[in-house]
C-alpha cells in the first residue's frame, strides 16, 4: 500500500462534516481533527499499512454513522475505532492521541 491509501480512505470527510447537523465552531473542529488524523496516518502509512488503513476506515465509517444519525451504528462504529486506536497505541502514539479524541468528539455530536 502507498502513502496515500489513508488519504483515499479519508477523501470527502470535508463534504460530510460541512452536511452534519451542527454548529459551525463544531464542525471545524471535527474538520480540522480529521485533518490532522490523515496527516498522522501519512506518516506511519509505509510501515504500518494495514494498522493506518484500519485506522481511517473506522474514523470515516464512524463519521458516516453521525452523519446518517444512526445512534446505534455510530457507537458501534466508534467502540471499534477505540479498540483499534488502543491496539496500536505503543506502535503510533500520535495516531492514538487523534483517533481517541475524533471518537470522542463523534460520540458528543451524536448524543
């Protein structure tokens, strides 16, 4: 896989964010953490291909769920990006740090 497989992955997050149904402040700062995850996962995508494509599938699957307001998927969707995010939290720290606080951030818009 190349560099740019979790920038594949992540490809429309802007569109979807900007579609939520929340504040503008909220919504750039969703926008600006998935920024910063691709950003991340970049870094790490050559030599951990699999855990970063994981990592950006689950974050955009869990972003999809808030968006088509499926309370249920959406907390399904963000237990497994956490599951995911602490299975390589020794491995890539800065990926953890963003992937936690993305889900969290999830989770406080769709409550």
């Amino acid at each position: 896989m190349s560099n740019d497989q979790p920038t594949s992955i992540l490809q429309g997050v802007t569109a979807t964010i900007n579609n939520l149904n929340a504040a503008e402040d909220q919504k750039a700062a969703l926008e600006a953490l998935f920024s910063q995850l691709e950003s991340t996962l970049r870094m790490y995508a050559s030599s951990h291909p699999a855990e970063t494509s994981q990592i950006a599938t689950l974050a955009r699957a869990s972003l999809d769920q808030l968006a088509a307001a499926d309370r249920d998927s959406l907390k399904s969707s963000v237990n497994a990006l956490k599951a995911a995010a602490n299975n390589i939290r020794e491995l890539m720290p800065a990926v953890f740090g963003v992937a936690i606080t993305i889900a969290g951030s999830l989770l406080r818009l769709g409550s």
